[in-house]
C-alpha cells in the first residue's frame, strides 16, 4: 500500500514538471501585461497633475503687488516666514497693494487674508502684514489665537517699530522687525488680564466667539475672595507674630547686657582749624546733550497690566482683530 501511495505522489510531481516544461516560452504572462496597460501621463503640451517634490508642500505667503521688494528679498522673507510657522504653527503672511480702488486698507487686508486662504485650522488662526502705498498705511490684520497674541498693545508696539524704517524706505526692515516682534509675542503667550472687546459695541467678548482657544481666568466669586482674604490676613498674621517674637528676644538680650561707658578723652584728641575760604566764581559753563530713543529694547508688553483686542467682523464675515497706522 506505502508502495502504491508513493508511485502516485511521484507520478504526480513528473505529470506538474513536464506541464510546466511545455509551457514555458508560450503561456507566460509578462508584466507588463500582468499590470496591464501603462497609465497616461499628461498630454502633449500640458503640465502634469503631480507635483515636483522640491515644490510640494510650500505655500506662496509673500505677496507684493506693489513691487516693493525685490525677488531675494521675497525669497529671504517667504524662508524666514516658513520657519516660523513650521515652528509655531500660526499662519503669517505679507502683502503690499498699490492701487487706487483700495479705499479701506483694512477691507483690503480682511479680504485678501479670507481669499487667499490664510489660516491654520479650524479657527484659521494667523497674522497678515500689509503696506498698502496708496493709503499710506502699514496694518496687520489676525484671526483665531493670534487675535489674542497681537492684542492692541503689541499692536502699537510693531507699528512703533516699523516707522523708522517705512519713513526710509525700507520696506524688507519693517517686515522683518514684524517678524521678531510676532516670533517674541507668539513665545510670551496671551498678555496677563486680557480681553476681547466688540469693536462695534464696546462690550467684552468671550474668545470662542471670534475663534480663539484662549481661556481666560474665571473671576472669583465673593465668597472665594473672602477667603482668599482670610487666608492671606492668617499668614500675614503668623508672620509678624514671628517677627515680633524675634524682635523681643533680641531687645531682651540688649537690655540685658551690662552698660559699659566709654572712656575716650575727646578734649585731648580733638582739634578745630578754621580759615577763610576766597574763592570766586569765574566762568559758567552749561553742557546739554540729546540722549536718543533706543528702538532696540524689543517687546515691552506682556507681563502685566491689561490688555485688550479690539475685534471687527468682516463683509465675509470672519473676525479679525488688528489695526492701522499712516506713515
């Protein structure tokens, strides 16, 4: 029977390789006829739908209309910009406009930031720095978390900076002290005691509103301020009752020495010389002198105070905070 079984097996094993034998050279499927036909790329004449790597995933965030720039100006900018979002995850943009049918450089700056799609997120969230020639205005435009970072304040304080450099001409300087000054805010974080004001109605606003993910503090409720009041009279209390044992305890051990008088014998040792002083007063002399505006100090803002930002909706109806400056 073992016999049998493996006649079979044998059999069976020479009838796959002699199939196999004649096969081959006619009945093979080649791999391209396997995959079947190729796929075809663009037509004649037309670019393809891929990509280059080298261009994939770099956005255009350095427009200039008003051809104030010059192209390894834009390229410094678009790289220095790129490094910043990638680190901080805020969108940043610049644009520069010329043209005299801009008759509200804010519309303008809204507008363009919604339409060219700016924003990282769901809440959109970036800043937008615009020189519109025309108007002669610098403004920054920002939405989501950056209307909280750029508050009002911070606001003034770029535009502080910029102004030495746009009565000059400089348009690349006031760009990039833009930066630094939004790379020093993105890292402070929301100014201490902040707020979001309706620019239309003067009432406060709660971030969710306008598209920020600040939370701000939760004012204390009566019964939690008293306490926090008591809490901080206790301690107060226990530390001057321990400044005040202190204070005995040692008058106690000076009271308690024995007084010893000096014997110093200042008649003896003592003398007074005195002359009469003639000099006269010749000549007068007055030396003023203009101690100049240090513009390098950085961010002032940030570690106290209040702090506001002002918010408008736009005619597409996003909220933006910012604002302007002629120059």
């Amino acid at each position: 029977m073992k016999k049998l079984l493996t006649a079979i097996v044998i059999s069976a094993l020479c009838l796959g390789l002699c199939s196999g034998a004649l096969a081959e050279g006619e009945n093979v499927i080649s791999a391209d006829e396997f995959n079947g036909p190729a796929q075809p790329t663009a037509a004649p004449g037309e670019e393809s739908a891929v990509c280059n790597p080298e261009e994939a995933g770099k956005v255009q965030r350095v427009f200039d209309l008003a051809d104030l720039l010059t192209d390894d100006e834009e390229a410094e900018l678009q790289s220095r910009i790129d490094g910043l979002v990638e680190q901080y995850n805020q969108d940043i943009g610049i644009v520069t406009v010329q043209d005299s049918s801009v008759t509200s450089t804010r519309e303008f700056a809204d507008k363009f930031y919604e339409d060219s799609g700016m924003g990282i997120g769901d809440n959109r969230t970036g800043v937008l720095f615009c020189i519109d020639m025309y108007n002669r205005e610098t403004y920054l435009t920002t939405t989501g978390d950056m209307i909280d970072i750029i508050d009002d304040q911070r606001r003034e304080e770029i535009f502080d900076a910029q102004m030495e450099y746009l009565s000059g001409g400089d348009y690349l300087g006031a760009f990039s002290i833009s930066l630094d000054y939004t790379q020093q805010f993105i890292r402070m974080g929301v100014a201490d005691n902040h707020m979001g004001i309706n620019g239309a109605t003067g009432e406060a606003m709660d971030p969710g509103e306008y598209g920020s993910t600040y939370t701000p503090e939760r004012p204390k409720t009566p019964a939690e301020r008293a306490a926090s009041a008591a809490m901080l009279g206790g301690i107060g209390g226990l530390i001057g009752l321990l400044a005040g044992l202190i204070a005995k305890s040692s008058i106690q051990k000076s009271y308690a020495r024995k007084y010893v008088p000096s014997e110093y014998n200042w008649r003896a040792k003592s003398k007074l010389n005195l002359r009469v002083n003639d000099s006269k007063l010749v000549n007068k002399f007055v030396t003023t002198r203009v101690i100049p505006r240090n513009n390098d100090s950085g961010p002032r803002s940030g570690g106290g105070g209040h702090s506001t930002s002002t918010v408008h909706m736009s005619s597409g109806g996003m909220y933006h905070g910012g604002g302007g400056r002629k120059f």
